[in-house]
C-alpha cells in the first residue's frame, strides 16, 4: 500500500480545520500523511492541528510565517514523503472512499495523475459537478490530455456543457511529477490551474472519476466579496502564464477563440473587484472602468469570434467595451455588486 501525502494550507481556519482533518484520517485508505501548513494563523488553528496530531501522529504540522497558500503548499511539497502527492483546502472536506478510490484507479491504469468530480455546496445547497462527459472512468493520453484536457480547463465553447475547474484538490499526482513543479507565489489566482497544467504537461496519462468525492465549499466566508488591492495586475499574470502553456504546446492557434473567452472573463472579474472597493465614489469608479475598458480594447486575443461564443450577458458587456460607455459599464457592475452583497448578507442571515 503506497503512502499519499496530503497538503493543508491552514491559515486562520478554526471553525472547520477539524473536520477537514477528521475527514481524511477516517478515510477507508489509511497509509497517509497529513502535512498541515499553518501559514501563520492568529486564531486557534494551531492549538487544534497540534491536539489532533497527539492523537494520530499521521497528522504533522508544519509552522510559518503568513506567506500565502502557494507557498503553504510548496512547503507542504518539500516535505512531502508519500509516493503520492493530494491537496485539500482546510475549509472543505473529504468523502470516505475518496484516497482508495483514486489510488485504485491510478494503479489500475498505470495513470500520472486521477482527477475526480466534486460536490459543490453553497449555503447547504448541494451541486454536483460532474466532468462534461459521461463515462464513468476516462482515460486521456499525451496526446488526449493536450488537446482535449487542458483547453476545457482554460474555457468553454457555445456547445459544450462546462469547463473543467482546474483545482488541485480533486487530484493525485505521482510524486516524481508532484515535486518537480511548484506554485508561483506571485499569483493569487488560478494558482492552482497554472501548477496543475504544469503537472499535466508532464503526464503520460491521466484517469477521470466521474464520482463526486471531495466537497468544496464555496463562498464559505465574506472574503469573496472584499476589494482586492492589485487584482488586475494578478489577473494579467494569469494572462501571460496561460499564453506561456498554450505556446509551449502549440495549442494558441487551435485555441485562440477559447484564450480569449478566457482573457475577456477576466477583464470582467477585475471590474467585479473595482465595485467592491467602498472607498471610491462614482466619479473614481468610472475612471477605473475607463482605464480596464482602454486596456481590454488594446487586446488582440478578443476577436468578434470571441464574441459569437459568449452568453447573452457578457455580449452586452462587449458591446458596451467596444462603444467606450464607460458610465453605462460602471452603473451596470455597481448595481451588480449591490445585488450579490444583497444576496449574500440575505443568506448569511
């Protein structure tokens, strides 16, 4: 029975790193270790890690000053021993049969890396994410991971059912690819999706479970909805780090109305995030929209072929770049913002 490691980044979790914990050394596959990563919590995060590691001692914490998850995680990977390398966020939790799952179906088909489908739960409702596929078991060559895996994990097209969210908790990855790739700690986000194409790009064969076994829990806190200073220069590191991949494999020709439906998401984030910031008045906000709407407009990978494939909602977004409404572009992603901190503080209550 070969060893997995699995990677906690901890960071202020006390109301739910026990369960997290709890739902892995209860796994039907026991031969584990638990790397917790306390990324420098002020609560009582790691009172609890060190409670529970005097009880199973599969359980390890690793101590460190507030650097980030992407160097959590790189952490947890130095010191990592198992023969399989998983991660899991400390406010989700692991299905029972997960680890024995993927380990079995690794071996069985002498893969590099399994991925698995996940329940998605918000608010207690409970969504199955499903890969856009209907087999059970898939298997993906070389060949297949490239042009099949990846570009559905950057976007989708019109016709097809749904991306897939390129999240390093729904996987196991063989050490020797696990360990010789690492999180680049100057992106806050899609982190994850950059180190796990890297890792796929390594791969011979990857094995799909189409079995929800993990449960993310999103929106778990207000912190999704907090402006975030730099958001758009983070945004334009993705940019540049995806370009990168898709270059590396030759795949931007192929792809280049999927990049940009990527590309154009992301310029839609960054005016989601502009609206969260309190501290600006209408006038303030209009000039950010001004100076993304400038930005967008310059970006060659956002064709009119792009704008066939995208959803009634951001085709107006589109337009309304093109046309330079910038106060149109501000009302509609400020009364936006309103409404999802309506509904949040409405579900939260």
């Amino acid at each position: 029975m070969k060893k997995i490691s699995i990677i906690i980044p901890a960071y202020n979790c006390e109301d739910y790193i026990e369960r997290c914990i709890e739902s892995i050394i209860s796994q039907e596959y026991k031969n584990v270790e638990v790397l917790v990563v306390n990324d420098g919590s002020v609560d009582n995060t790691q009172k609890i890690i060190e409670m529970m590691s005097e009880k199973d001692k599969r359980i390890k914490i690793i101590n460190q000053e507030n650097s980030g998850v992407s160097t959590a995680r790189n952490t947890g990977l130095k010191n990592a021993t198992g023969d399989y390398i998983s991660f899991v966020d400390a406010d989700d939790y692991c299905c029972k049969d997960m680890f024995s799952a993927m380990v079995e179906n690794i071996e069985q088909t002498n893969a590099d890396i399994a991925l698995i489908a996940y329940n998605q739960i918000t608010n207690d409702e409970v969504k199955e994410m499903l890969f856009p596929w209907d087999d059970d078991i898939k298997i993906f060559s070389k060949e297949q991971i490239r042009e099949n895996m990846i570009p559905l994990m950057v976007a989708k097209l019109k016709e097809e059912k749904s991306t897939i969210f390129g999240a390093v908790w729904r996987t196991l990855i063989k050490r020797d690819i696990a360990v010789n790739n690492y999180f680049n700690g100057n992106i806050t986000i899609a982190e994850d999706l950059i180190y796990l194409i890297d890792c796929m790009l390594n791969a011979n064969t990857i094995v799909s479970i189409n079995k929800c076994l993990y449960n993310y829990i999103k929106n778990s806190s207000s912190a999704t909805n907090k402006y975030k200073p730099n958001y758009e220069e983070t945004n334009e590191n993705v940019r540049i780090e995806l370009l990168k991949r898709y270059e590396k494999i030759n795949l931007l020709q192929k792809n280049s109305v999927r990049y940009g439906i990527s590309r154009f998401t992301t310029y839609t984030l960054t005016l989601s995030n502009i609206m969260k910031n309190s501290e600006w008045n209408m006038f303030e906000l209009r000039k950010e929209v001004k100076k993304i709407t400038l930005k967008y407009r310059k970006d060659v990978f956002i064709t009119k072929e792009v704008l066939k494939e995208l959803p009634l909602e951001r085709k107006m977004i589109f337009i309304f770049f093109e046309l330079k409404s910038y106060t149109i572009i501000t009302i509609l992603f400020k009364l936006k913002n309103i409404f999802q901190n309506r509904t949040f503080r409405r579900k939260n209550y």
